[in-house]
C-alpha cells in the first residue's frame, strides 16, 4: 500500500475537489458568468501562497488555470527594456490576458527620511510600469497607529500619499487604498485609524488628486459592516482594484482574525452575492482576485493552489446576475 503523509493528501484532496467543482459547471476557461461583467479574475500569487520568479512565470499559471488578468510585478517591469516590455504584451494579448494592479515601493508609514528617500526615486518606477500599460496600484491603509492620534496620522498620510498620488497622475496611474476593517486588528493599536469605507471617502478626498480611489475587499467590507448600499455609493472610477475572501464558519465577526480567511464561497458566511453584484451594477471594470491567508491553501503546490483559488472565483462570479 503506498503510504500518502499530510502534505499529499492535502494537495490530492484539493485537487480532486477543484476537478470535483470544475466538472459542476466551473471550467478551467472563461466562465459564463465573466461574460455578465467588465470584471477579471486575477492571479495575485504571492495571496494564495504560491512562488513565482517572474512575470512569464505568473502569466503561464494564470492561463493555464483560467484566470483573465495577473498581477503586475511593478519591480520587474521597471526595469525591463522597451523590447522585453513589447514581446511579454504581444505574448499576453495573443493569450487573451491583461495586467491588474501594481504594487510601489514607496515607505509612507515609516519615517521622513524613508519616505523622501523612496519618493525620490518614484517617478522612474511610475514611467517604468506605465510603459508595460499598467495603469493601477494599489496599497493598503494599516487600520491604527502605536503613538500618532488619529488626526495627525490623517494629515500625514493625506500628505505622503498626496506626493504618491501626484507622481502617479503624472504618468497615467490610479491609486486604490484599501481599509482594513478587521476588528481584531484595530484593538491591537493604541490609536484607531482608517478602518470604514466612510473614513476612506474622507482621506480620499482630502488627498484631492483626482486619481486615488479604493481597493474593496469583502473581508474588510463585512469586517467593517459595510453594505451593498454603500458599494452602491460609489463609481467604477472610484474603485481600482478588489479583493475577494470568505470567512472561517464557526467564530463571530469580531473575533475573526485578519491573516485566517477563507476561498471564495468556501463557507458562506461573507455575502459573496450582494459584494459581487453591487460592484457590478456601479460597472466595475478592474482586477478581483483572491486573498485568503489560508494556511491548508498555502501547503498545496502551485498548480494544486491555483486551480483551487480559480474554482472558487469562479463559482463566485456565477453568483454575478
């Protein structure tokens, strides 16, 4: 008898599930449902714990587990030659593939020297990946501080991420800033920051560019007690970038931890239904992908992970009417 340990079993169990789903109506291509929105599924593969070395690498796994749009490895595309940046588009659009959004590698929540010393040298990465066609980036908004109150890390923020916003502008970008709304995550901090849609609305407006809008996530988004009504608030233009997760089954809201999520419909208890739709009927047209943190996803190699996180996305995207 061949004897299986953990880690085989938890990789032939996922794939025999994902076989189990795609078989149910989910195939490995486009699925029906992408066909009723301007939304891609995307392949962000450090979120389900798959290593990728390059951006070929990331676009290979993402067509070959139906995904429609990669991550746009900022870092890498910078430095690319004109012709290196030519052949890997020419290379995506014969594969029916578009780029979702880009990190920065600006620090705006350490100190002034980081901050200045990254800016500095920002608006040679925004040419850079403008050239590969990206025109999205997006970060995340840390939801309390340890010593500033809440009205002076409003100002500062306001204020770097004004600089970044700027230089982005200059170069054809959009800024999406996600709020974390985890509730375990902002009692760990002395003072509560940004954490709600409505206080994100607020530090968007005061950055004032223009061209900075969010990154919703439907963990966060129920975290916070957000609603379908209040995604219905906004635009395509105010959106950039998305994220979608479940939660585990079994514990309340506000004991859930930020870095234990789930796939897409894996249990129900986020209303994956109301999150999609309501970000479809404002015309949303950019990137979702996945952001588990889901440490059994993690174990799985990276073609058993990706064919799971792209079962589960698309079994979400069926909700989409």
């Amino acid at each position: 008898m061949k004897t299986i340990n953990r880690r085989s079993f938890i990789q032939e169990t996922a794939k025999a599930s994902a076989a189990a789903m795609l078989v149910s109506g989910f195939p490995l291509g486009h699925s029906a449902a992408a066909k009723r929105t301007k939304m891609t599924i995307n392949l962000v593969c450090g979120a389900i714990g798959v290593s990728a070395r390059t951006q070929a690498d990331v676009n290979a796994l993402a067509v070959k587990h139906g995904f429609e749009s990669v991550e746009a490895r900022g870092t890498e595309l910078a430095v690319m030659s004109q012709g290196q940046i030519d052949d890997l588009l020419g290379d995506m659009k014969e594969k029916n593939i578009t780029f979702g959004a880009s990190g920065f590698p600006v620090d705006f929540r350490g100190s002034d020297a980081q901050f200045s010393g990254g800016i500095k040298e920002f608006p040679n990465f925004a040419k850079g990946i403008r050239r590969a066609g990206v025109d999205r980036v997006s970060t995340w908004i840390s939801p309390g501080s340890g010593s500033m109150p809440y009205v002076q890390n409003f100002r500062q923020h306001a204020a770097r991420l004004r600089e970044v916003a700027k230089v982005l502008k200059d170069h054809g970008h959009r800024l999406g800033l996600e709020y974390v709304g985890t509730h375990t995550s902002l009692i760990r901090s002395k003072y509560p920051f940004v954490h709600t849609m409505a206080e994100m609305k607020e530090l968007i407006a005061e950055i004032g560019t223009g061209n900075v809008g969010f990154v919703m996530d439907s963990w966060h988004w129920w975290q916070a007690q957000d609603s379908e009504g209040d995604i219905l608030t906004l635009t395509n233009h105010d959106i950039v970038a998305a994220d979608l997760n479940d939660a585990p089954a079994g514990k309340k809201r506000e004991e859930q931890l930020d870095n234990q999520r789930e796939l897409p419909m894996a249990t129900g208890v986020i209303d994956l239904a109301a999150f999609l739709n309501a970000m479809n009927k404002i015309g949303y047209d950019g990137p979702v992908r996945a952001e588990p943190f889901n440490a059994p996803l993690r174990q799985l190699d990276k073609d058993a992970a990706c064919a799971a996180t792209s079962a589960a996305m698309k079994k979400a995207f069926a909700l989409i009417t």
